[in-house]
C-alpha cells in the first residue's frame, strides 16, 4: 500500500527524539485505527516513513517498536512490517478493578508486584536476549533520556523500556503481564512541580542511572546483575513513593 499522508511542511524545528518518536507513533496509529492501513495490510518502509516524515530512521524503528508493544503491527522477516487485527479487549481482571491511579498507597501495591515479576524478566533478558531486541533495549534507554533531558513526559518513553526488556525474555508472559498493568504505573508522582531546580536534576540522574545499570547488565548477559539493577530500579521508586506519602500524611 502506498503512502497516503504526509510530513506537515514547513521549517524544522530542533525536537527531542523521544518527542519525534512518539508523534510519529501516534500518526501512525491513528491511520491504522482510521483504516487507511487496514489489517493485512504493509506499512511503508523504513525508508519512505523517514523521507515522509523528516526524521531519523532511529525514530521510525522507535514508532514502530511502540506499535508493536501495543500489538497494532508485527514485523516479517525480509516481508516488512504488517498491520494485525485489532484484538478484542477482555474484562479487567479482578485483581485490578479496584485500583486507584491516584492514591500513592496503589502505586507502591502495583510498584511491589512489578519487582517480583521484572527482576526475573531483566536476568531472563540478560541471558536470552537477541542482538535485535537488545539494540531496541537501548534504543529505549536513549528515548528515555532525550525525553528527560528535554524536560517532556517521559511515561510512554519509560513504559516502552520495561516492555522492550519484557520481550527480550522471550517469553511472551512477562510483556503481556505489564501490557496488563499499563503505563500509568511508571512512577512520576514522586517528581512534584514545586521541587527545586536541583532536587529535579538529581531526580533525573538518578533515573538516568538506574537505567543504564539495568541495560548494561542485560547486554553484558550478567543475569544477576540486571536482576540486581532492577530491584534497585524499582524498589528506589517504591521508597520515593513512600516519602511522598509520609509527607501527605504529615500533620498541618
């Protein structure tokens, strides 16, 4: 199928990649859920996304990495990439029905039950990853980054990481577990606005850091090192959510 929208014209504007990615993500699924890419149907390649868009063929892969985590496209060897149908969604499952995206006290539950699944995903990614899923792993990584450095939400960024660590498992398990929890458990709650221009840069490195342990761990394949690097990961932000919530309950 040939190309049938393209790049808004006009002059370039310097943007972070984890922002390019994800505008090019989110036109890209809406021309899938619009039907102008119906399913069965090959998207445009690497090359005709990058001259129609104007960007990087890092950031067409990222787009395209996005889609697939959210199971909207699937690549074939030496074919291309192909749009799937559209799943049906099921019932929420009971064990989150009742939780609140809101409350601190939720998140720090969802936060607990991630470790206990994505310690083991990260030491099965450091042993069984291939070279193509650890090149997505830090592809992620470095959205991650550009979107923190740029100072833009970095949830999806984050989100595609774990995802992106989930699959190198090679157990399809681990991905459909988060892709069941959501993005909207990647802590952020515990940057707040009013924190002062210091407090947020150290926050940033702290994430940065976190990160690059986890990923270089899993590409070195030290499966107790990456299991080590993500309990670090993900129990620091159980603890940052737990002073956020010693505060909120601090007497006025």
């Amino acid at each position: 199928m040939s190309m049938s929208f393209q790049a808004r014209s006009g002059a370039k504007v310097a943007t972070a990649p984890g922002t390019l990615t994800t505008r090019l993500a989110e036109e890209l699924r809406k021309a899938i859920m619009g039907g102008q890419f119906p399913p069965g149907s090959r998207l445009p390649s690497e090359a005709q996304l990058t001259e129609a868009h104007g960007v990087s063929r890092t950031v067409v892969r990222e787009a395209i990495a996005a889609l697939r985590a959210d199971r909207l496209v699937e690549a074939r060897q030496g074919a291309g990439v192909f749009v799937l149908e559209a799943e049906v969604p099921g019932p929420t499952p009971l064990f989150l029905r009742n939780i609140d995206h809101e409350r601190v006290s939720s998140m720090i539950e969802l936060l607990e039950l991630r470790t206990a699944v994505e310690v083991e995903a990260a030491g099965l990614a450091a042993l069984r990853r291939s070279p193509a899923q650890e090149e997505v792993i830090f592809e992620r990584h470095f959205a991650v980054r550009a979107c923190l450095e740029a100072s833009v939400p970095t949830s999806e960024a984050d989100f595609a990481l774990h995802l992106a660590i989930a699959e190198a498992t090679n157990n399809p398990r681990f991905r459909e577990f988060l892709a069941l929890i959501g993005k909207n458990v990647i802590p952020r709650a515990a940057l707040r606005n009013d924190d002062a221009e210091t407090d947020q840069a150290a926050y940033i490195h702290l994430i940065l850091q976190e990160h690059q342990d986890i990923v270089t761990a899993i590409s070195n394949g030290d499966e107790e090192g990456a299991r080590a690097a993500m309990r670090r990961h993900l129990r620091g932000s159980q603890g940052r959510y737990r002073a956020l919530l010693r505060e909120q309950r601090q007497p006025v």
